[in-house]
C-alpha cells in the first residue's frame, strides 16, 4: 500500500469506551501522528502541547476559558504549523465535532479532510446545536464524511452534507479474537455492556428481565458498564428484589468481558432516542457479541437493524417495547437449541459484514483517495 503521512486526530487520550477508536489507530496504514484534547486537540503525539510558547498558551487559555471562543487563532496556527511541520498528507478525524472544529486549519495547510461520525456527533440535539456553523465549513471543505448507518446517513443529509461526500462504514470487529462461544449447553444467562446513558435505557433492560425471572426463576442477568444511570439502575433491581438475579459488576476491561461473553446465551440491549436526540452509531459490543455466537436482542434502532438481522440472528423490538423485549428474551431462555442456530448465524454474518480488517481497507482506500484528489486539484489549480 502507497506510503503517506497520516494525522488521527481523536477527542481523548485513552477512552475506555472508544475501543473502535483505537482499533483504528493500531490497523490504519501509514506514517501515523495522534493528537488528541478536546474537540480542537490541544496534544501532539509526544504529548507536548501543540501551542508552543508559553505566551501563545496563556492567550489560548484566556479565550477558551474566560471569553468562551471556539475560533481560536493561536490554536489554529499551532495546528497549521505542526500539519506542515510533518508533512501530514491526510488528517483523519474522529467524530464531527472535531473534523468540524479542525478545517479551518486544514483547508489553511492545505491538506485534505476525512470525518469519521459516530453517533452523538449527529444526534445529540445540543451537540449539533453548538457546531453547527463548524459543521456547515466542514460539509464544505471535507473529502468525505464517514457514517456508521443509514440513519446517520439520513440525518447527515438533513443538515446539509453533500450526499456525494458520504461514505457508509460502520465501526468493525476483529472477528478472530471472538471466537464461537458454546450456547447450546449455556445456562439461561444475559449479557449487556455499556454506559448507563438515556439511549441505553438500562431501566427497560431490568424491566424486560424481571419478566423473563417471573418465568424462569433460574435466569441471569449481567450488566456490565458505568454512568449517570448506574445507581438508578441498581435501586431497580433492588426494588423489583432482583438483587440475586442481576449482576452489575461495573466497568471491565475486554478480557473480563469476554469471560462474561463466554458465559452468556444471549446479548441484550434496548437501545432508545434519548430526549435530547441522541442515538447510537452502530454499538461494537453487539458486534462483539455477535461475532462470539450470541443471538442479540435488541430494539429496532440505528446500526442495530443492519447489524442484526431481525428473526434470524436475533430478535428486535420497537423501542420502550419492554414487553416484546421480555417475550423474546424468554424464548431464547427457553430453547436453547434456538439461541445457538441464531448466534451461529449472527457470527457469519458479522464476519461477512463487519470484519475489521475489510473495514480498515474501506477507510484506507478512502483517505488515499482523498490524498489523490488533493494532488490533483492541486496539480490542475481547482
């Protein structure tokens, strides 16, 4: 594969949750620099601030902190410097905020723009609000924006993105490290991981399972993750006299999620619109799960409905459909043979459709377009 100066430009140093972040940090070709603090990194790869005198830094505080400023010029400059510094031929930017906030500096260093959207980052209601004006330049000068789901797809649409500079491609899995866990001699055991947010719903999780428990008094639940809603959650498990039943373990690291996967008959989350707007991308811990065998349940909602095919690798309600989530759930406790034939179909499918490695390539080939369009525009004076 071609040579090139790659920049991946992320809002955080090290996010638990953003493994697919990583992923793509670890699996992207090129000569990579990772700068990272904010929306607008603040961080260099070394992890030295961008804005090297110590003046510039003061006067890049003052205006964040006291005056509020998001068009900031010194940060800009420091950002314009290092691009051409490091001979960067391509600035890859995770989630729109910061693809946003970035190409000013970018279209001033003359180097092309690839956003990667994940899901809040179009969503959130109050998110958009804040960037949109950001968003409208982006829209502009960016090669290509990166979305996770037909929905995004849509929504990115309505606020103005060129449909022809949209690319669907969600996050994918590193199939090999999930291999098929065995279902059919599982115990009617769940799973969920995730932080405990509005668009979870972890509350419709425990409601569906209190039903299922009425049913089968031997079933287990297991909700791995934090957030917000954690000890909400716990006082309703409380409440419902679950306590025995359900497992809330806190956040855990991939290995002790894979323990936990390897136990499970089925993966279940109630993914919902939050009231602000905000949804999911396409979750990687279903695809995880998926690739390891587990049928999901889930709600018929973003990237789930094309990550899971509904009635056959698994099974998807509408959201707050607490009743039809318990339902389903209650068939694959009661049939084991069932959550085997699905989870097995569910990893072929993943395998087929969310292979990490073929999601690697698809984001390769895009930014080293993006590359060859710039040379050529560049070339031809457009």
């Amino acid at each position: 594969m071609e040579h090139f100066n790659l920049c991946i430009i992320k809002p955080n140093d090290n996010a638990f949750s953003e493994t697919f972040i990583q992923e793509h940090v670890n699996r992207l070709p090129g000569n990579k620099k990772v700068l990272y603090g904010g929306a607008f990194p603040v961080y260099d790869n070394e992890g030295k601030y961008l804005i090297r005198s110590k003046l510039g830094l003061l006067s890049y505080l003052i205006q964040k902190r006291i005056f509020r400023k998001k068009n900031i010029g010194v940060r800009n400059r420091a950002l314009v410097n290092y691009l051409k510094k490091e001979n960067i031929d391509v600035v890859f930017a995770e989630y729109g905020m910061v693809g946003a906030m970035v190409t000013k500096a970018c279209k001033q260093a003359g180097v092309p723009l690839v956003i990667h959207f994940h899901g809040a980052d179009v969503h959130h209601k109050p998110t958009v609000a804040t960037y949109y004006d950001f968003y409208k330049e982006a829209f502009k000068y960016a090669d290509r924006l990166v979305a996770v789901s037909g929905d995004m797809v849509d929504e990115l649409v309505r606020l103005g993105a060129p449909a022809e500079k949209i690319v669907k491609a969600s996050c994918g899995v590193d199939t090999e490290n999930f291999p098929l866990v065995d279902v059919l001699h599982s115990e009617k055991r769940f799973l969920a991981v995730g932080r405990f947010v509005e668009k979870k719903s972890p509350s419709s999780v425990i409601k569906a399972f209190k039903i299922v428990h009425e049913k089968f008094p031997d079933a287990h639940l297991t909700m791995a993750g934090g957030g917000p809603l954690f000890d909400e959650t716990k006082a309703l498990v409380s409440e419902l006299r679950l306590d025995n039943s359900v497992e809330l373990p806190g956040v855990l690291n991939s290995n002790e999620i894979k323990r936990l996967i390897s136990r499970a008959r089925s993966f279940v989350q109630h993914s919902v619109t939050a009231a602000n707007g905000d949804k999911e991308g396409t979750p990687v811990t279903i695809l995880e799960a998926g690739a390891s065998g587990l049928a999901i349940v889930s709600t018929l909602h973003a990237g789930i409905k094309e990550a899971v095919i509904n009635g056959e690798t698994g099974f998807l309600v509408p959201e707050h459909d607490i009743e039809g989530m318990a339902h389903y759930m209650i068939e694959i406790a009661g049939d084991a043979d069932l959550a085997s034939r699905m989870g097995i179909k569910e990893s072929e499918y993943i395998y087929k459709n969310y292979n990490i490695k073929d999601r690697i390539n698809t984001l390769a080939a895009i930014l080293l377009q993006a590359i060859k369009r710039n040379k050529n525009d560049k070339r031809t004076g457009a």
